[in-house]
C-alpha cells in the first residue's frame, strides 16, 4: 500500500464574490521512503498542496473535494484532534523562512520539548536528552548551549537546522519541506540539503520537496512533480523529466536554469507570467505563454496521459504519440 | 519632570486668587496685599518658580494653604486609597480583557465575540461618569448590594498603610470604584488583544506550531498570547494616564477619599500650591510605571534582555 495517496484533490478559496480553484484535480503517490519534488513558479499551488496534505490551509482556503490518504486513513476527514495526532508525528513540516518559524520568545529547547511531551507520555529531562541528540544529529555545535538560547542568538542556517531537528523528534514517516534553502545564504543552501537529504536516506524517511529550482531537486528527490496554475502538468521520475522534458512548460522551466545559457548571453525565460486564480485562462492553463499552442489548446483541458514512464498533459505530446501510434499500425 | 513642575507651577496663577478663599469677605484689600507679600505671591514668576523649584529638589512642593501642611505629605496621605483604586481596576482589567480579547481573536465569527467587539465600541464612547452613575444607580439604589460612597473601614497594614483591601466592608466599598474605573479602561484593551492577537495567529511561527500536531490551547496560549502582550504592555504603560485621569473622575463621584478627590477639592479651594503638587506626584508616577512597564516589557521579550546585557 502507499503511504501516501492524493486523489483528485481540489483545493478552493472561499472569497467573497467567488470560488477560486487553487488545485485542480491533483492526485500523486508517495511511497515509504521515497523522494518526491513538487516544482513550478510562484503561484502554481505547490505550498497549498503541502499545507493540504496536513490539513492546514489558511483560511479562506478549504479543500473542495478529492482524497488525502495516509496509508488507509482519510487526513480530510479527521477532527482536529486526529490531526493532531498525524501532525508532528507522522507527517512533519519544514517551512521556508526559518527566521519565521520559530517563536521568538520562547527557547529553542522549549520549542523542541513540547513537540515531543505533546505527543508522548515522557518526562522533561527525557524529553529534553532526546532534543539535544537531535540538535546533535543535525550537526549543531553545543547543543546543550543552544538548547537554552532563542531564536534570535542563531543564524538562519542554524535557524534551519534546529527546525529540521524539530521534525526529526517524532521520527515521521513523511517531511514535507516547503523550500527549505530558499531563504538561505547560497553557500547554507547546499549543506542544509544535503543534511536533509542524508537524514531522510538514513531514517527511511519519505521526503516531498517543494522547490522552484530543478536544481535541487535533481540532486534530491527521485520523482517530481511539475505544476502549474494549479494543475499537475507533468509527472514522471527527475532524471527523465530533466534529461527529457514532455511538456512544454518543463522545457521552459529547464531552459531557464542559468546552467542552460552560456557566458554573457542573456539568461532564457518563459515569456509572460503565470496567471493569478481569478484569471486563469481558458483550455489548458499554459496555453497564453506557451509557444506550442493550438487552437485546441485554448479551448480544451488536456488530459493525464501515459509518455514513457513520464505523465504528461499536453495535446502536444498526446498528438505526437497518436501520431507514433498510427504509424505504428501503417507500418505493421 | 521639570517641564511637568514649570506648567504645573504656570497654572498657579490663573486658577483664581488664593486669598480671596482663604480669608473670605471681611478682610479689607490693604490686608489681602499683606497677606499676598508674605506669601510671596507679587514676586515676578520666575522668582516664584525658583523658590518651588529650590524646595522641590529638597522634597517640599510647598505648603498648602487649606490644611496648612506641606503639599507632600497631604498627597502622600490620599496615596494609598488611590493606588488601591487603581491596582483593583488594573487587576479586574487583566482578568477580565485578556481572555475577552483572546476569544475575539480565535473565534472573530462567534456571537460571543461580535457581542464583545459590539459592547467594547459602545464602551469606548461612554465617558466614565456615565457609567458610574449607571453602577451607583443599578448596584446601590435598585440592588443595594453596594455602597456608593466611601472607603468604608480601612486597616492598618505594615504600620504605613490604611487599607481597605482586608476587611469585606473595605471590599465593598471598593467594589464600584474599582470596577467602574475598569470598565472605562476594558474596550480599548479588549480591541487591542484582539488585534494583536489576529496578528500573530497569522505568523509563520504559528503555522509552524500547528503542523507540529500541538494542542490549540497550547499555540493559543502560550505561543499566541505571549506575543500578543509585547504591544498590548507598551500601551498599557501609556494608558496609565489615562488611568489617573479617571482616578479624578470616578473619586468624585464615589466620593473616594484618594489623590483625585483631593484634586478636585483643590481647584475649588484654589490651594495652589497642592495642585502644583498633585501634577508633580501624577508626573512621577507616570514615570515611574513606564519605567516599570519597560522592566516588564523586558522580562517578556528576550530580543529586549540581550540588549541590555549590551550583546
């Protein structure tokens, strides 16, 4: 069975003169310890599909309908208290901004020790040698001085790494991490992935990556998933959907990697900006920006479909196989 | 405190003349003159203001002219019963708004809370006398369970202190004042835990709190609401001001025998030299509890304690 299983999920935002469809129809599946990316620009749902995986959309965010399974329970159909029992313990989060995240005016071992008493039945001196091993774990130097500090007496890189010795007390079966690195120094980012990286390998922790940046994400998750407005466009594992992008919008992603352009040229974009939920376009999503589009693409919504070992929506790829698939036949 | 003595001591003058209460009709103009050059009162300003000034580093703010003692100790007599006054309607205050103002924050769509936001305006618009004629007409005339003037009998603590805080008649006597005075004081701190509150319960930290499974009660009180006071203390500092100026009100009317009261008698007795004094002590101790509320607000906020250990 899966871990976890997202099934035609919908996520709406409840304004005051409309509905706005912020996910549309997204389904994925994680396995125990697997890796998975969730990519797109700004805006493409990605941190609303972490955040609803636990429950936890803002307000006026709800989810509309569709299935978030953790291994047989149903996450959208808990009560508070059920939730509580899934968040921190099974599926943990790491956020964005660590300067954020943690509570300025309580300590840093307050913040460690209630995650664990909360959730388990131990004393404070137990709980707080479990934190300190953990903030050991995460490579922090004296931890037993920092146990005692605030946030504020740390940098952001040890900001982050005390977060994700916060996740690791419960020892979860998923971390979801809403772009960990992005708020860090250039030179942080890559030590900080690595460590998640190897906690997650070690522990047999499955791990969903949200991130911007195909960078990353090739050196960490084992499978991605592509975004945009709010639909899953591409699906498949990272080395193939790196080394062979499907659709249209992933190629435009990948060019845009300042490793695809050569010294002195100018750095390659996609043209246009991604559409905000109250104007989404007609047909499929990507159509205005991409330079592939047809007139069926402005009018209809592409389908899922099966490419290889990758998924993709796009009439593009979906005419291109027919195309293969009927040549196929003439030839036989 | 030195531009609070100069204006205190540049009312002097214009209050109205001291003379004419102290001796009354009778007396001929040649003897108010008299009495006016020994009180040294057709001396130019700034030698007059010098002369306060001199005493009031000695701590003499002069004498009054109605109890014919100094203007100090005669303040510092009424002290008590006000502080008393006070410190109930900042007690009756924090117990009472902070859990309002949280309530309004977590649950902004409960009837409760809309109730609450919908009191606290019209509370904001009532002036203090109102309502305290309101208490004394509902509580003493119609319910009669408490009485609407006085001190009622008082105690004597530690041998400085006549207070009313340790006999139930005391008690009584306190409990209208006092929660007048609160009352007039609530709204403002209702709203404003209120909207501190929604502040914070937005912020990444208390995300964070949630995704890491911890019980509402727990992220409302102790990571939401520790946040929420680092403000709702500045202004508290600030409202002592306020406070005090209601301490006049509501003493008058209940007939609190405090600092107010004896302020208000003042300015009709034209005792000027006690009125100096009354600003004075009210600008001292307005310093004093923003002095107190920055300890406090210390104590609350760690950003605040490093700084002060110059780090």
């Amino acid at each position: 069975m899966n871990l976890l299983s997202v099934s035609n999920l919908h996520v709406n935002f409840h304004m005051k003169e409309q509905e706005l469809a912020a996910l549309i129809d997204v389904s994925f599946t994680l396995n125990r310890g697997e890796r998975i990316a969730i990519v797109g620009e700004s805006g493409a749902g990605k941190s609303i599909l972490g955040f609803s995986i636990v429950n936890l959309i803002g307000k006026p965010g709800y989810i509309k309908s569709g299935s978030i399974k953790l291994e047989s329970k149903e996450i959208t159909k808990m009560n508070l208290r059920q939730l509580q029992e899934v968040r921190g313990k099974r599926i943990a989060m790491i956020f964005q901004d660590p300067m954020m995240t943690l509570n300025p005016v309580l300590t840093i071992g307050d913040q460690l020790v209630e995650t664990i008493r909360s959730h388990t039945k131990i004393s404070y001196k137990d709980a707080r040698n479990i934190a300190i091993e953990k903030l050991h774990h995460v490579q922090i130097a004296s931890p037993e001085k920092r146990f005692n500090q605030y946030p504020h007496e740390l940098s952001g890189g040890m900001r982050q790494r005390v977060i994700i010795a916060s996740v690791l007390l419960l020892n979860p079966d998923i971390i979801i991490a809403d772009e960990p690195t992005t708020a860090l120094d250039v030179t942080i980012q890559a030590e900080i992935l690595q460590l998640l990286l190897t906690i997650c390998r070690d522990n047999g922790v499955a791990l969903v990556l949200i991130s911007h940046d195909l960078g990353v994400v090739s050196k960490v998750a084992e499978r991605t998933l592509v975004m945009y407005a709010g639909h899953v466009v591409e699906e498949g594992p990272t080395l193939e959907i790196i080394n062979d992008p499907q659709h249209p919008y992933t190629q435009g992603l990948l060019n845009a990697l300042p490793q695809m352009t050569l010294p002195g040229q100018r750095l390659n974009q996609i043209q246009g900006s991604m559409p905000s939920l109250a104007e989404r376009p007609t047909g499929c999503a990507f159509h205005p920006r991409c330079p592939y589009a047809t007139q069926k693409c402005r009018q209809e919504q592409p389908k899922f479909i099966y490419s290889g070992v990758s998924s993709v929506a796009c009439f593009l790829v979906e005419d291109m196989l027919n195309e293969f698939a009927n040549n196929d036949k003439e030839i036989s | 405190m030195i531009i609070i003595s100069l204006i205190s001591f540049a009312i002097q003058d214009k209050l109205g003349d001291p003379v004419q209460q102290m001796v009354g009709m009778t007396v001929s103009q040649e003897e108010r003159n008299q009495i006016r050059d020994e009180l040294g009162l057709n001396d130019g300003f700034f030698l007059q203001y010098w002369r306060f000034a001199k005493g009031a580093i000695h701590g003499d703010l002069g004498t009054s002219y109605y109890y014919k003692e100094p203007a100090l100790n005669v303040i510092l007599e009424k002290l008590p019963a006000t502080l008393e006054l006070a410190f109930c309607a900042i007690v009756l205050v924090v117990i009472v708004a902070t859990p309002c103002g949280v309530l309004a924050a977590i649950k902004p769509r409960h009837i409760l809370s809309r109730l609450l936001m919908v009191i606290s305006s019209v509370g904001l618009s009532v002036p203090i006398f109102i309502i305290a004629i309101l208490m004394v007409y509902i509580f003493s005339i119609e319910l009669n369970i408490a009485p609407s003037f006085g001190r009622g009998q008082t105690k004597e603590v530690f041998g400085l202190w006549e207070s009313g805080l340790f006999t139930k008649d005391g008690l009584k006597h306190l409990l209208l004042p006092s929660l007048s005075l609160a009352i007039a004081l609530m709204p403002i701190f209702v709203r404003l835990i209120r909207a501190e509150m929604m502040e914070v319960l937005q912020s990444e930290y208390i995300r964070f709190a949630w995704s890491k499974g911890l019980s509402a009660r727990r992220i409302y009180f102790k990571h939401a609401l520790k946040n929420t006071m680092l403000p709702v203390i500045t202004v508290g500092g600030i409202q002592a001001g306020t406070l005090v100026a209601y301490t006049i009100l509501t003493e008058t009317i209940f007939q609190w025998p405090g600092m107010g009261f004896l302020f208000m008698d003042a300015v009709s007795r034209v005792d000027t030299p006690l009125v100096s004094a009354y600003l004075i002590v009210v600008g001292g101790i307005f310093v004093i509890t923003n002095t107190l509320v920055d300890l406090i607000y210390g104590l609350v906020n760690p950003t605040v304690r490093l700084a002060s250990h110059g780090l």
